[in-house]
C-alpha cells in the first residue's frame, strides 16, 4: 500500500494493483457449456518455464503463451470478443467503484479473541481468567454444545471480497490500477477485479 | 523499479526547498472556501521530520498567544503551496520534542552560520 493526495490535500490510503493484460483463452457458450463465460489468462512478465502438453493444447486455440493463472469472468459487455483477445487496464476509468476479491492472509490456529473479537479477562489481580471462550454450554441443559458455536480454529486464508473500492487512477502504460483503502491478501497476490 | 514507486514517483513534488529540523520555516497552506481559494501562512520552527518518499511529514511549532500549537504537514501534499526557510537553525537532535516543556528564552534555537 502507498498514499496519494486528493484535490484537498487530504492524504488517502492507496492499493496498487498490476492489472492484465489478460488474454480471452475461451469462450464458454451457451449450447456447448451450458453458461456464458469468458476464460481469462494473465499475462504475467516470467513467462511459464515448462507448460505442460495439456496446457499447451489448451491455449492453443488462442494463440497465446501458458499463462500461470486462469479465471472463468461472466460477460455482459458490448461489442464481440474473440479468443486471443486482450483485456488492459483501460476498461477502468478514475472513479468508477470496483469489487476485489482476494485470498487473504493465513493467520493459522487463531484462539477466540482474536478470531471472533471476544472480550478474554483481566491479565492480572488474580484475574485466572485471560483469553479463554469461557462456557461453551451448561450440564443439564442443553448438554451438548450447539452447532456453530463460535471457537478457536484456523482463521485466513479465505477468499474475502471487499466491495465498492474507489478507483482513484489508471496507468495504462504499466497496466496499473490504483485504487483507495486496502484489498485482501497478501503483496503479490492474486486478485480478481469485478466492476461494482 | 517497484509498481509502487512508480506511483508513488507520480505524486511526489520535484521541486521541495531543502529544510531541516530546526529550521523556523514560513508553510504557504492552500484554504479552499467553496470555489474560493486562498493561502494561509503557518510560520514556525520545525520540530521533527518522519517518513520517506510520498509519506514524509514535518511537524511546525509555534507559540501563539501564549499558547505551543504544532501542526504535521505533508511535505508532497496539494494543500502545500511551498515552504519558505527563514532561518537555518543549528540542533543536534532529529527530534526537538524537549522544547514542549521550554518556554521563552529557553525555547530559542542557535542559528547556523
């Protein structure tokens, strides 16, 4: 993440995100998939040593290299699009809204307070009393624990979408989208960018 | 280079008059009123400087009406027209938060020649 500055001065927190080029490897049809989608590679700098023989008569058809990462997009848009096509970062204009979906950061066996926000107890003056859930259900009745109640457990690493980021500028030349406040995951990753 | 510099490279101003802590700096602060600008100037000493790149800011303390009042300014914000040194101020400290409990001839700062 960095800053910008907008027309008041005010400082802004901003995500800078490598968006495509992303080439249309296929196009899922109606009569043959049973669904309207556009397949999506990006096109990344290191290109994929030693593409697999399956890869490689996938994208085949496209004409275009073995990409690492492949994600099917809904189509509404105008105008027809072709296998081999490309997608830059144009499609977006400053202050548009856009959804981004991410895996977001593994944060292993996360105990109840910092996984669900509970409160824990009193660090000291004897307190005894310091992260634990507490009662997870009585004795005699329920005498059970019910379903879904909420514990410690594995936390992150889920796929979290953050809605209506700001678009707050686009840099064509690089392909780079900038948009305010955060997005899941970790730098470097992969995301997916949906207009809101 | 980074996809963040490069950003980053895009906002920030080339032309920032050198100032250090220390220094009793005039900062030019544009006001927008509605459609109305105008410009207010904030003339202090510099206490502290923190952050790199587009996020440095500086601290500027006064004293007005009796009273210490300090501001954190952007040094790459839009809202700063430009900042104006005064006088070189000689510390050797990074940070002059002891002059909070100074006041008067004790607050005063040596000049550099």
């Amino acid at each position: 993440m960095t800053q910008g500055f907008d027309d008041k001065g005010n400082s802004i927190p901003l995500t800078v995100i490598k968006a495509g080029p992303c080439t249309v490897i296929q196009k899922k049809a109606k009569d043959k998939d049973g669904y309207e989608a556009l397949q999506l590679g990006l096109v990344e700098e290191k290109a994929v040593k030693k593409p697999k023989k399956a890869a490689q008569g996938h994208f085949k058809k496209s004409e275009s290299p073995v990409t690492k990462v492949l994600r099917e997009f809904h189509y509404g848009g105008q105008g027809e699009v072709k296998e081999g096509d490309q997608f830059f970062v144009d499609i977006f204009k400053a202050g548009e809204k856009v959804h981004v979906t991410g895996t977001s950061k593994g944060k292993g066996f996360a105990g109840v307070v910092k996984r669900h926000h509970f409160r824990g107890g009193g660090a000291s003056h004897g307190s005894m009393f310091h992260r634990a859930p507490g009662s997870i259900g009585a004795s005699s009745y329920p005498s059970r624990v019910v379903r879904g109640l909420r514990m410690g457990g594995h936390m992150g690493y889920d796929r979290v979408t953050v809605r209506n980021l700001t678009v707050f500028e686009t840099d064509k030349e690089n392909n780079l989208l900038v948009v305010k406040g955060a997005i899941p995951g970790p730098n470097g990753g992969y995301v997916l960018i949906h207009k809101a | 280079m980074s996809l963040i510099q490069l950003v980053e490279d895009k906002h920030m101003k080339k032309d920032v008059e050198p100032f250090g802590v220390g220094d009793t700096v005039k900062v030019h602060v544009i006001i927008k009123e509605g459609d109305k600008e105008r410009i207010q100037v904030y003339q202090g000493d510099v206490i502290a400087k923190r952050g790199t790149g587009l996020s440095t800011t500086f601290t500027v303390r006064k004293i007005s009406f009796g009273i210490g009042v300090e501001r954190i300014f952007p040094v790459h914000s839009k809202a700063i027209k430009k900042v104006e040194v005064l006088r070189k101020g000689k510390v050797r400290r990074s940070k002059l938060y002891y002059l909070r409990r100074l006041k008067g001839k004790a607050a005063r700062l040596r000049e550099e020649k």
